[in-house]
C-alpha cells in the first residue's frame, strides 16, 4: 500500500516488519525508545500490551530481531510527510501530524521536487 517506498534507512525494519509495520511503529514509537522483550509470551505483561498495541505477527518479529533490549525507532518526518501526501492527506493535517509548522511540511515535499504550489493543491 505505501506510494512512497521508505528510505534506506529504514531497511532493517522494513526487512523484519514489512513497510506497514515499519510506518506504525514510526507512528507510535518514533523518536523514542521501546523496549523489546526477549522472549514472545503473549502471557506475560509486557508482551500483551504490545499484542494489543500492534498485533501478535508484528510483536513476535521484533522480539525475533530486537528481542532483549531497547530499540531506538527513527522518526523519519520528511519521509512521511511525502507519504501522507501522496495518500491525499491536506498540508495541515500531515503539519498537526507530524507536529511540525506547515512551513516545514512544504519543505519536506519541496525536497521531493513538489513546488510550495503543488503542495498547497488539493489531491
């Protein structure tokens, strides 16, 4: 589903999540820390909680690649700011979204070659 494929840097996730699940845990987690358990016991806790947060697939693969310690979870605004875009989100919410100004979300998507004009068009 995603129009806009993520960057590079995002390629250890993207290879133990899928895209999707890379974007989901940018948008719950980026910028932060998370802590992976180190076994998948949906028993226990904090296992559960991260069942009901995402889903058991998407918890059992980051416990199979992160298990056992903190996974630091990028931010990568600029990344879907174009993204939020191109799924027709408007200048203002993908700015109350991301918390940035608009002034920085046209710069994101001029940095992808869209003109202050384009952006400002609906899609």
């Amino acid at each position: 589903m995603l129009e806009i494929p993520p960057p590079a840097e995002l390629g250890e996730f993207v290879q133990a999540l899928g895209a999707e699940d890379t974007l989901r845990l940018i948008e719950a987690y980026g910028g932060t820390s998370l802590w992976v358990p180190h076994t998948f016991d949906p028993a226990r806790p904090n296992v559960a909680a991260l069942i009901v947060e995402f889903d058991a697939p998407m918890v059992k693969a980051m416990v199979q690649r992160w298990g056992k310690g903190p996974l630091k979870v990028p931010n990568i605004k600029w990344w879907r700011a174009r993204l939020y875009r191109a799924r027709g989100q408007e200048i203002a919410r993908i700015a109350r979204r991301l918390g940035v100004d608009v002034k920085t979300v046209w710069k994101y998507l001029s940095d992808a070659g869209m003109t202050k004009q384009q952006a400002e068009l609906p899609l």
